[in-house]
C-alpha cells in the first residue's frame, strides 16, 4: 500500500483528537472515549503505512479498527441513549470495551451486524433527542455520515480501492467532527439554559 494512504487516517486522528480532548474538558468522558476508539486505530494505520510497516502492522492495524471501531459504535449508542434518559454511567466504558473485545475475539461474524446496529440504536436516540428534548441536529447527521459510509462507500467497487480507502477515512473524520460538535454545543446550550 502507497503511504498517501497514511493522510485520511491522519485526518481521522487530527479531528478525534481535537473532538476527543474538546470534550473531555467539557466533562464528556463517555463521549471523549468514543473519539479515542477511532483515534487509535488511525493512528496505528499513520504509523503502518507512512512508516512502510504495511506487513508488520497489517493484523494490529485490522484488528484495532474492528474491535475498536465496534467499541466506538457502541459507545456512541450509550452516549445518545444517555442523552436522552439523562443519566450518566461512567462504569459503562469499561463494559463496552470488554463486549467488544469479546466479540471480536469469540463471535467476528457478529461484528459487521452489531456495528450497524450500535449506529442504528445511535440514531433513533440522537433524532429522539433533537425531536423531544431539541438536541442538535449536528449528532444525528455525524451517525447517518457513519451509517451511510460503511453501508455504501468502505469496500465501493464504483470507487476503486485507493478512492473508497480515502472517502472512507475522511468520511469518518467529518462524521467525528460533526458528532463532537453537536454533542458540545448541546452541553453549552443545556448550561445556558
């Protein structure tokens, strides 16, 4: 693989990371560990393909996008379901993780169906949100962005390999930009008022 492709996934981890630490500091810890899930593997994929390590970091760099990826997933299902009961689980990243390493090491055929479904239950909680509590519309957008991105455009034969690795990568980012943004002028909106 060419290291141009190490630039989408540096985009992923310059948006996570600015997303990531934006919210911790706002005291979204749930929300900041969601950014961190899709941060690390990009960051792992920076190292492997811009450094030329693409055999050496091939299984590290696949197998943290997926248990990771799905931890995110999940994760992002909490926050939006939290946003709505308005409780706070600090405990539940913990759990999350541990679900989605034992998916990922036990039941991989489960992974691709509970990703889709953590996004889905993310999206039926952020328009929820916006339609009875008027959330931002900023989150349910970031969830279709993801939705439709590893639907349609992660392995797009119309695309051609190194433009689908590319759209992917940054639809991700814009996605983690759109989602961190709504998630904190929905924090600041609920201060105010």
């Amino acid at each position: 693989m060419p290291a141009h492709y190490a630039l989408s996934d540096a985009a992923i981890v310059l948006v996570a990371c600015w997303a990531g630490m934006a919210l911790w500091r706002n005291g979204q810890r749930l929300p900041a560990m969601v950014m961190a899930c899709f941060a690390v593997p990009a960051a792992i994929g920076v190292v492997r393909l811009g450094g030329g390590l693409q055999d050496e970091l091939a299984a590290v760099h696949a197998g943290a996008s997926l248990m990771l990826g799905l931890a995110g997933a999940m994760a992002l299902a909490v926050v939006c379901v939290q946003r709505i009961v308005q409780r706070d689980h600090r405990l539940l990243a913990g759990g999350i993780v541990v679900c989605a390493g034992a998916v990922f090491f036990l039941a991989k055929p489960l992974l691709a169906p509970l990703f889709i479904v953590a996004l889905l239950v993310a999206l039926g909680a952020a328009v929820w949100g916006r339609l009875w509590r008027g959330a931002s519309w900023l989150v349910p957008a970031g969830v279709v962005i993801l939705l439709v991105n590893v639907t349609l455009i992660r392995r797009a034969p119309w695309l051609g390999e190194a433009m689908a690795w590319h759209a992917y990568h940054v639809l991700i980012a814009v996605a983690l930009a759109v989602v961190g943004l709504g998630l904190l002028s929905d924090r600041q909106r609920h201060a105010v008022s």
